[in-house]
C-alpha cells in the first residue's frame, strides 16, 4: 500500500486541503490542466479499487467453491469409512456364524475380506474397463463417482438384449463400456450429464417381465435403453442421474449469481461514494464527472441480462429471473433496443407464471401450489391480473368438487355437501387476502359468482323439484347458516340469497300449499263426524304418543265405552286435520325470515280459515263433533300458533271471527258441557 493510498484511508483525511495542496506552486492559469491531471489521477485510482474489490468477490467465491471440494472429499471419505466398517461388520457376523468350523475357512473367509475392503472402488473400475485409468486419475476433489454397474443393452424395436455393456456414473460425466471378445469391458463414449436425459416412462410394449427395468437416456440426438437387473436398480440409476443433473444446475446458478453480484457491485459503491463526494463538490461537477463512467458500465450490464433472462427461463429459475426485471427496472441508464428485449423477456415470464397458476395440473397440488407464481406477478406489479387468474382457477376447482357432489334422494344431504364446498373456499381466500385490501373488490365479486352457481344448482336440483315444505325449509336454513358463517368473516352475501332464491322459493311454496288445501278440503267434504275407530288398543296408544311428543294432548277424548276402547271421540278428518296443521307450522317457522315469510303467514291463515270455517258452518249435537272441535281450539290451535308465530298468538286471535265457535274453546271441567248422556247417545 502506497503512502498516498494510506493518506486516503486516514479518519482526518480532507478532499479540501488535499486539492489546496496539490494546487500550491501552480501558475495562474493552469489551474484548470491542473484539476483535469487530477481528476484523471482519481479516476485511475477509482478503476483499480473497483477491480480490486471485483477481485475480492472472486477470491472468497472460489475459496467458497474449494471448500465445497474439501467437503465432498470428506464426505467421499466418509462413505468409503462406511463402506469398510460394513466390510468388517459382515466379516464379524461370518465369523460368529462359522463358530465350531476348522480354522482354515474362517482364515479363507478372512482374507477375502480384508482384500475387499482394502481395495479403491477405482482401482476395481480401473481392472474393469479399460481406457478410463486418465479420467478417474485426473478427477478433481469435488468430482466422485456416484454409481457404477453392468446392464444388456436394449433394442427397442427387437425387443432384445445386444450386448453387455457397464455405466459408470460420476458428479459430472457418464462412462459407457462396451464388453470385446476378451470378456473386458472397453471405454466406449463420454458423456457430458447436460447432454443426458433420463426418461420416467415404463416401457410397456417390452412385456410385463422387463417393463420396469429398462433404463432409457436421451443422448442427443439418439436414444439408448439398458436393461437393468430388477427395478429398484432401475429407479436407483434414474434417481442418481436427476440428482446430479439438480446439483450441477445449482452449482451453474451460484456462479451466476455471484458473477452478477459482482458487476452490480461496483454500480452500488459508485452510488456510495458519489453521496460523499456531492458534501464537498457541486451537483453539477460530480454529474460531469460520473455520468460517462456510470453508463458505461451500467450498458455493459444491461447488454448481458436478455442472456441471463434466458438462462433463468430455460431453466425454470423464475425467482432469479424476477429479481433482475427488478434491478433492469430500477437502473437509471437506458438503452431503447435493449429495453424492448428486456420488456419481451418480461412478458415471457408473465406468460410462464400465468400457465402456473391456471394450467389444470395446479389444482392436484391444491391452492399452495399457485401462490408461489401468484407471488412473484404481484411484485412484477400484476397484482390485479394475477388476481383474477388465480380465482378463475378456483374456480375451476369449484366446479370440478361441485360436480362431484351425487344428487341423491336426500336433497339435504345434496344441500349441505355443496354449502360446505362453497363455505370452504371462500374461507380459503378470505384468509388468503386478510392482509391484501387492495384486491377485496375482485375476491367479493368473485364470492358472488360462485354463490350465483351454487344457488342454481341447488333452485334446479332441489328446489324446481317440487320438494316437500320441509326440504324448502331445510335448504333455506342451512344455506343461511353458511351466510351467517361467511357474514362473521366479513363477507355479507344475504341480499344475494334473497335476490336469487326468493322467487323459485315462493313458486315452489305455491304448489305445496295448493295440494295440501286441495286435499284438507276434500276431506271436510268427507266429514261424517264418527268416532276414530282404530285397530287395536296398541294402534290407539300409538297415536296418543304420537300426538303427545308434538305437545298434543288428546288421552281426554278416549272413549269410556267399555265396548270401544280402541276409538277416540273425535273424527277421523279431524285427527288428519292436526297432524297436517302442526307439520305445515312447524315446516313454515324457518321460512318466516326468508322472501317468503308474507306468504307463508298467508298460507296459515287461509288453511285455518278453511278448517274453522268449516266448524262454525257445521255445528251440530253429539259428543263427537263437541270433543272434535274442543280439541282443535284448545290443544291444536295453540300448538301451531307457538311453533310458528312463538307467543304472539296470532292464529288464536282467528277465533274471534267465528263467536259461534267461542263455547267450544273455552276449556272447564265438563269438557264443555259434554256430558256422559252424550256421549253415550253418540255411541249408540
């Protein structure tokens, strides 16, 4: 280091004083000669502190790459320790098992052995094949040979072995021999493994015995196939052969790499440095005196990166490839030619990044499979494209688990299996997008599309089908119950519902209640006002039970007559008539907060209407249509007034419009003046 070099390094060291010194003595007027010899004294200067440094990052590199040498020779050397240990293991397991033997074959057993294990797996290759003793000899330390062994070499056509033959695979080449007359194996060819390809294909047409044992290797611009023993071997070859491929790729990206840190280097300490100097000198004087250098070195690099885009692309390194777009982006020097390569570069690995995200092989690895190409389009600042492209995708994956779904006899089950799916994903997402507002607009458009979907399936499998009430029921209740599920996460969705569902609800809602008015009136023109009569007394204690688990009391009206205990006082319409009125009730109440609520309070009405007018119209003498009408208006009544209204007694307030029927609601001991003389006389 020169003294000039140490007075720049020095902490007192002032560019002022240094120039004012190196102006003294000088004659008026040849100041400016003067500062122009200096300035092309610093520029030297800077040119070698730059090339040392350069050479800096080149020194620890490749002592970087020569310890990685020193680590693969250790571990080949670990290996071959390993090797001997299981060499000396097998020999002391021989020797438990020769135990009571003569002395001679355990010697025998033993020497083998030691000679096995002391021999250099090179020095074998080295006996078999001849022509190969300057390769392996002249091996680097980080060079090994991985795998070696005999195989038949395989027509395709034929369908037959032509020869023997042995591979010898090592970090960087592949050997191939060939057998000669004298049962030794010859050095046939070296390969390169950048102009090798190992094919995954199991050749079928070879037969069920050897369709997992052939090895085929696309060596340009032919094909070899080579039959291996079994096909374990056969997957052991092809395994080793990829892993050696990956691991001098990721030695190529290293060199790479650091070959672009270094050029980039230099543009980030001339940045540094021009900070310092702009505190001492003019804007304008640094401009002029950095300008010409910065864009020269900045053109170098940028006429290198459509190769090192290219690079990357072939070899699928598109991390690699969006962080130079970035550097290319954010260098000030421009150059128009090559920014419109750089640009077509760019578009390219759009275009790879989109095939990622929506080509159909992303969704078996699910949706974490696209969220490393949808990362790296949002920093190349397609944010929003890559967006809509990942949801499209989705919903392709929607559609294919939709479809999936089997529309079954059990519409519930159909309902519920397509609620979960929808539920699911648009949690998926949710969570995906939490911490990304700026997309919320596209991932709630895209939350309605595919409720749209999943309410069209369900209004042409379900609800088009003129289900029963209760599936109109169900299916508004569970699809709601997803809303609100959804509404909690912060996707409110209910207006949609409402919008899509309400009118096919309110269609199918119809049809159900014209058949069942159609069918009540029927039978009230039916109407005898007889007895139940029932099969059996076990067949009356069923209904009983059936009517009591609904809050239905009806032991009162069991008939006294020792003669018909198996009958009820009360018509057999009647009986009908309650079972129908608490299931519409009780099917009607979910539906009183969906499009249809009005309706189904209209229903109700109309279908008591119909029976209450049917009482007040038809009253008449006799404990039967007493005990009949006595149990609507006290115990049926009021049930599905609770079910379907709570405690508002909406339906109750009904009675009030027939006064003829009021003696029969009011509840006393007598069951409303029924006496034991009428009912007998309604017996008879």
């Amino acid at each position: 280091m020169t003294e000039q070099d140490q007075l720049f390094q020095t902490d007192t060291f002032s560019p002022s004083e240094y120039i004012r010194e190196r102006l003294k003595g000088v004659k008026t007027g040849d100041e400016s000669r003067k500062l122009r010899a200096l300035r092309s004294e610093m520029n030297a200067l800077n040119t070698a502190s730059q090339e040392t440094l350069k050479n800096n990052v080149f020194r620890n590199y490749q002592q970087f790459i020569d310890a990685s040498k020193e680590i693969s020779h250790l571990e080949r050397e670990i290996y071959e320790m390993s090797h001997n240990l299981q060499e000396q293991k097998r020999v002391i397991e021989n020797l438990i098992m020769m135990t009571g033997d003569d002395k001679s074959s355990i010697h025998t057993v033993s020497s083998h052995s030691t000679t096995t294990s002391n021999t250099n797996p090179i020095q074998i290759l080295m006996q078999k094949m001849e022509g190969i003793g300057g390769i392996l000899n002249n091996m680097s330390s980080n060079e090994k040979v991985i795998l070696h062994g005999e195989m038949d070499q395989f027509d395709m056509e034929t369908k037959k072995t032509t020869g023997k033959c042995m591979l010898i695979l090592l970090s960087h080449k592949l050997i191939i021999g060939n057998i000669n007359a004298a049962g030794k194996y010859v050095m046939d060819s070296t390969l390169t493994l950048n102009s090798v390809a190992p094919v995954n294909v199991k050749d079928r047409e070879s037969g069920a015995a050897n369709a997992g044992k052939v090895l085929k290797l696309l060596i340009f611009p032919e094909s070899r196939c080579y039959l291996c023993e079994s096909a374990r071997i056969r997957k052991l070859w092809f395994d080793e052969l990829e892993q050696a491929k990956r691991e001098i790729l990721h030695e190529t990206s290293l060199v790479r790499q650091a070959t672009i840190k270094g050029k980039r280097q230099t543009v980030k300490e001339r940045a540094i440095e021009r900070e310092h100097v702009i505190a001492e000198k003019s804007f304008q004087e640094v401009e002029e005196e950095d300008e010409e250098e910065k864009n020269d070195n900045d053109l170098m690099w940028l006429s290198e990166l459509p190769a090192e885009l290219d690079d990357c692309i072939a070899h699928r390194d598109l991390e690699q490839a969006v962080e130079l777009i970035h550097e290319w982006k954010q260098c000030s020097t421009k150059d128009a030619v090559i920014d419109v390569q750089l640009q077509m570069r760019e578009n390219q690995i759009v275009q790879l990044l989109s095939e990622d995200v929506s080509r159909p092989g992303a969704i078996h690895g699910g949706p974490r499979a696209m969220k490393k190409a949808r990362t790296l389009l949002t920093q190349l600042g397609r944010g929003t494209y890559a967006t809509d492209v990942y949801l499209r995708r989705r919903s392709a994956i929607q559609r294919t688990a939709m479809r999936d779904v089997t529309v079954s006899e059990e519409p519930i089950s159909y309902v519920r299996q397509l609620c979960a799916i929808y539920s699911n994903a648009v949690n998926d997402i949710s969570n995906e997008y939490r911490s990304m507002p700026q997309y919320y607009c596209q991932v709630l458009q895209w939350c309605s599309y595919e409720l749209s979907t999943l309410l069209t399936l369900i209004r042409r499998h379900v609800i088009e089908v003129a289900p029963a009430i209760a599936v109109l029921a169900y299916t508004w209740k569970y699809v709601m119950t997803t809303m609100d599920e959804l509404t909690a996460i912060g996707v409110h969705l209910n207006f949609e519902v409402n919008r899509l569902l309400g009118i096919p609800l309110e269609k199918s809602l119809q049809s159900n209640f014209e058949n069942i008015i159609e069918a009540v009136k029927m039978r009230i023109s039916e109407e005898k006002w007889r007895p139940y009569v029932l099969d059996s007394e076990s067949a009356l204690n069923r209904l009983v039970e059936e009517l009591s688990d609904v809050g239905i009391n009806v032991e009162w009206a069991i008939s006294a007559n020792d003669e018909t205990k198996s009958s009820l006082n009360v018509s057999q319409n009647v009986v009908h008539f309650a079972k129908i009125a608490h299931t519409l009730s009780k099917d009607l109440a979910p539906l009183r907060l969906s499009p249809v609520q009005a309706m189904s309070e209209i229903y109700a009405d109309e279908l008591w209407k119909t029976f209450l007018e049917h009482l007040s119209n038809n009253i008449r003498d006799g404990s039967v249509f007493a005990y009949s009408t006595t149990f609507i208006l006290t115990q049926v009544l009021p049930v599905c007034d609770r079910l379907l209204y709570g405690e508002e007694g909406e339906l109750t307030r009904l009675i009030e419009e027939y006064p003829k029927l009021a003696p029969y609601a009011d509840e006393s001991d007598d069951e409303n003046g029924i006496t034991k003389e009428d009912e007998e006389v309604a017996h008879v």
